[in-house]
C-alpha cells in the first residue's frame, strides 16, 4: 500500500485480501476515508454472532489498522482531534 495524506493506493495482495474478506471489489478504493467507510459497511453486515462472524470482525479491524495506522474511532490524522 502506498499512502500519501489521505490517499492511498491498495498493492494488488491488499486488494486480494479484501475481495476474499467481504466478497466485494476494492479496486475503486482511493481514500482513507473511503477504505474506512467499505470497511464500516461490511463490519456491520457481520454481528459476532458467531465464531466464524466474530473472525471476519477481527480480520476486517486488523486491516483497517494495517492500512490506516490506526483503530476504529481514532482520528486518521493527528490535526482532525
């Protein structure tokens, strides 16, 4: 992944791994913001219900970390506090 500001460009193994997680393309994916938003989308189409739902939770969380630097909740720029 490469990021710039807000910008982001997935790599192709990131984009592959998201299409596996939520079933959806994630090609068109340009912006934190964006990124954060399709993983919000698909986090609330899983409830943790189940062992199966709570994995792809956890998953879907660890790269939104990866990509954005930082947790669910947290502002993705330090000036935006």
């Amino acid at each position: 992944m490469i990021r710039c500001g807000e910008a982001i460009r997935l790599s192709a193994q990131e984009r592959r791994r998201l299409m596996r997680l939520t079933g959806a393309d994630a090609n068109e994916l340009k912006t934190v913001e964006g990124f954060n938003r399709f993983i919000e989308h698909h986090l609330t189409l899983y409830s943790g219900a189940t062992p199966e739902e709570m994995l792809l939770r956890h998953l879907l969380e660890r790269e939104r970390t990866r990509v954005t630097g930082c947790p669910a909740g947290a502002p993705s720029h330090p000036d935006s506090a």
